[in-house]
C-alpha cells in the first residue's frame, strides 16, 4: 500500500542531498505536495479512484 510519509520522506532526501536547493525551498515544495495532495483527496471524484 501506498505510503504517503514515506514517499515524501524518500523524495525529500533526494532534494536534501542536492545542494542546488536550499531547506526553505524544499519545506516549500513539501507544503506544496501535501495541499495539492489534500486538495486531490478532497474532491470526491479522485477520492473514489483510491477507495
């Protein structure tokens, strides 16, 4: 099953290790990912593809 943590957990780590990215940009792109993910889930047509 899909886990959401750990798959942004493994993508941050990637960004961290790449010093062309600072830590504000990454915290930035992860509050990006979780409210387009949040955003996805609340729309019940996208939400009855992952029941």
């Amino acid at each position: 099953m899909f886990n959401l943590k750990t798959a942004i957990s493994t993508w941050r780590r990637s960004f961290e290790l790449n010093r062309a990215f600072h830590a504000e940009d990454i915290e930035e792109l992860e509050r990006h990912i979780r409210d387009h993910v949040k955003a996805a889930l609340a729309d019940p047509i996208v939400s009855l593809r992952y029941e």
